[in-house]
C-alpha cells in the first residue's frame, strides 16, 4: 500500500516522513521495552486535517497512532505493528486567554510548560504539574489525564479542562462543552475522551480552566524513620496546612540524585525515607508548619528538616524530588506507576518490599511518590550483571504478585501514566469484567474499525 499516496491528497509533502530516523523517533514514547515499528509520520497542522486523516485512514484501512510529546511510559503511544503515526507538533499554538471566563484556548500539541508560562505572563495559574512539563504535550495530558505533583491542592487535569474539540474514530469533528460552567444537559462526553488514551478519537483543541496564582510557595524537606512516620506526619501537615503537595523518596532515590552532582540535600541526619512537602505562605501558615514540625519532630516522627528561604532553595529542595527519574535512568529501571488509598500507602509498601525481597532480594528498588493522593512509583534497578531480556523476565514475574496484591487493597495498576500496551493485560485487576465490556463497546461506537491506538488500553 502507498501510504504516501494516500495521505498527499490531504497534506503536503513536509507534513509526512518516513525516514528511518522519523520513524524511530516518532514511534515509540520513553517506554524502553518495545522496539518501534511505524510505517509513516504524518503532521497534521488543523483540526481538518486530522479529520481528513481519520478518514483516509477508515477507508483504507489503515491503523494510526496519536503522538504527542512522547513522554508516556506505558508505550501507549508506541508502533509496533507498522502503524501510521499522527503527530500533533505542528499544532502548538496557544490561542487566546479570556480574562473574564479564566480559560485558556489551545492546540493539543501545545507544550505544557509554555501554557504555565503564558498563563503566569498574563497573571493566572494553570496549577496541573509534573517533571516532564517542558516536553510533554496538552493533548497527551488529556489522553492520560495527567496528575503530577500539585493533585493534592488542584486536583487532575480533568478539573481544569472547560472544553474540547475532538475528531472521533469515525472522522466527524465534536465540539464538546464550550467553555461552560453549568450544562446539565446529559452526558458529559469529555470525561469520556479524557483519558481514553486516544483509542476513541484525537483531541484537536482544549479549553482550560485558569486559577489565581498561589502566594510565595514555601518547600520544606525531612527526614523520618518509618512507613508510619510518613503518615503519622502527612495526617499532622494535612490537618494545620493548606497543602499544594506532599511527596515522599527513599534513601536509594536521594543518593542517586546526589551522585548526579546538580544538587545535594542539605539534611543533617540521614534516614530510609524523605518528605517534601509545600504550602503558600499565607497569613499565620508559617507558624502553623513550624508548630506542626516541631510536634512532629518531638514524636519521633521527623528527624531533620529544613524550609527553603528563597526561591532557588524551594528549586533544588523539588530538585531533589523531581531528579529522580533521570538520575536513575543510568540504571534502565523497570517502572510500575500505581495507586491506593492513602490510608493504605504503608501496607502497599510494606507488601511490595517484601514481594521483591522475596522473588529477588538483590534487587535494588527506587520508590517514590505523591502521598497526597496515594500515588506511588516504583522502580526496579536492573543489576549490572542481568541482560535486559533477563531483567525483564524477572520484573514481569514481581508484576504478577504486586499487582495482585493491588487488587486486593483495591488499587489501581497505573494512576497517572495508562495502560497502553504495558498494562493492558492487567486492567482487570482495577476494573470489572462487566465495566471492560462497557469499555468496549463504547469503543466500538467512536471507532467502530479499530483504527485508533488498537491493541492499547483494552486487552
């Protein structure tokens, strides 16, 4: 099939590649188990394109991938069956603020950290934040609906998304919401396609939600002994602050950002685990968390801490949280991204320890997460001396029993980054048989020919 020949009735020549190098970049996201295997880029520069695109692709049957920044890690938007990939790049434009509704207009290609910072320019906040802002694209935030570290305070980006203009896996063209506040009219369609993982249509353009800045943020940083003094400290923070987070890292996870040389913790003490959390410095809070560490530190449940006394300070205290995956990289973890009820953060982890102790005790683990809302990542460090076949094998066979475990505590197997190809055989262990097959069929009716990311979500 000339795919090329297909799609040029639609785009021009420079909105399609196929080199080897496109190709590689293209088709796969940081997942790094999966070798890519796309036959074509194609980028789309208007929403009628991608229409155009949709359909071409139903008439001939033709499977396609939607891209964003690629910044997912759960290869969800990764080919592996020659699939055509369609890259929302070119469709990056930040359109228009609107003071008087606080929205935000937008291509779904536009990067996050360019939002945040036309946002800031023109004195409002767009609060969904996480490390890979300065890559990853709206879109894909909206196709995992994204979390990151601010969830705590502001919730996911299904909160702050007012409306969205989608292209259905049958081609036709959705504007959905338009900025509303109040529309009881039925069903809310966009809660469908947030976090669809772009398996029932392409999200074009998006609306978002503005907030007011928050008013000098302050990062204190800890050390605690034990699983129960995280949470002992997190009920003593949460109940006096107003918190914007609450993460949590280990001493494997510390020492690791350390040896990267950008930033050094400036704790005394050392200990199994760290804390950072951050709260405005409004009216009587700064005395509040000094009144809260103090008690804390009196239980036992804090050894050291500090509190950031300027800005850069506040940068490297979330350095030292936020370094983490790329400090660790020079090890190939394996990662698990997964959710509980944070009541039940110590058990999971206490559970998940010994599960890895247990299948393979040399293991070196790397865990962290955002307490707040009970969402955890777990990395798994391959040893020097397994081959990365080996290694896989291994992790696959802790999967089976954490993620088990997980079902048990009621959890979740990925909280922020989707099932794509990764999780897709273990979906049944968060939902039903009978809320899989209602997944389904309502693929079945925005994509009635599979096209659209098939083999991804749905097992």
């Amino acid at each position: 099939m000339d795919l090329k020949a297909i799609f040029s009735k639609h785009l021009s020549d420079n909105q399609m590649n196929d080199s080897k190098e496109a190709l590689e970049t293209y088709g796969k996201d940081w997942t790094k188990h999966f070798t890519p295997n796309a036959s074509l880029v194609l980028f789309p520069k208007t929403t009628e394109d991608v229409q155009n695109i949709i359909k071409a692709c139903n008439e001939n049957k033709v499977e396609v991938i939607p891209s964003g920044g690629r910044t997912g890690l759960s290869a969800g938007a990764t080919a592996t069956n020659g699939e055509v990939i369609l890259s929302m790049e070119k469709m990056a434009k930040i359109q228009e603020l609107n003071p008087i509704d606080q929205t935000l207009s937008c291509e779904a290609g536009a990067i996050l950290e360019d939002i945040q910072n036309f946002a800031k320019d023109k004195g409002y906040y767009y609060p969904v934040d996480f490390a890979a802002r300065g890559s990853c694209q709206i879109g894909g935030n909206l196709a995992t609906n994204a979390g990151g570290i601010k969830v705590i305070r502001y919730g996911l980006t299904r909160n702050w998304v007012a409306g969205i203009t989608v292209v259905t896996g049958t081609g036709e063209v959705l504007k959905i919401n338009n900025g509303l506040v109040k529309n009881a009219t039925g069903y809310d369609l966009r809660h469908l396609f947030i976090g669809s993982e772009g398996t029932l249509g392409v999200i074009t353009e998006v609306l978002l939600r503005l907030t007011t800045p928050p008013k000098d943020l302050l990062v204190m940083t800890f050390a605690t002994p034990t699983l129960d003094s995280i949470m002992n400290a997190y009920q003593a923070f949460r109940g006096k602050l107003l918190l914007t987070a609450f993460e949590s890292y280990t001493d494997v996870c510390l020492s690791y950002v350390e040896a990267a040389g950008r930033v050094k913790s400036p704790l005394q003490e050392k200990a199994p685990y760290y804390l950072l959390i951050e709260f405005e410095n409004t009216e009587g809070q700064m005395d509040l968390a000094m009144e809260v560490f103090e008690s804390c530190m009196e239980k036992d449940w804090i050894t050291d801490g500090v509190i950031s006394q300027s800005e850069q300070q506040a940068k490297d205290l979330w350095a030292l949280r936020e370094d983490i995956t790329e400090a660790t990289s020079v090890k190939h973890p394996y990662k698990n991204d997964i959710s509980v009820n944070i009541s039940k953060v110590p058990d999971f982890l206490s559970k998940m320890t010994q599960i890895i102790k247990d299948k393979h005790p040399s293991f070196e683990v790397a865990w962290f997460g955002h307490i707040g809302d009970g969402n955890l990542h777990v990395n798994i460090l391959k040893p020097d001396e397994l081959t990365s076949d080996d290694f896989m094998k291994k992790c696959k066979e802790v999967d089976v029993e954490m993620f088990a475990m997980i079902k048990d505590l009621n959890g979740s197997v990925s909280a922020e980054h989707g099932v794509g190809l990764v999780k897709k055989n273990y979906l049944d262990h968060t939902r039903s048989e009978t809320e899989i097959e209602y997944m389904k069929q309502i693929k079945s009716i925005f994509d009635p020919n599979n096209i659209l990311n098939p083999g991804k979500l749905l097992p």
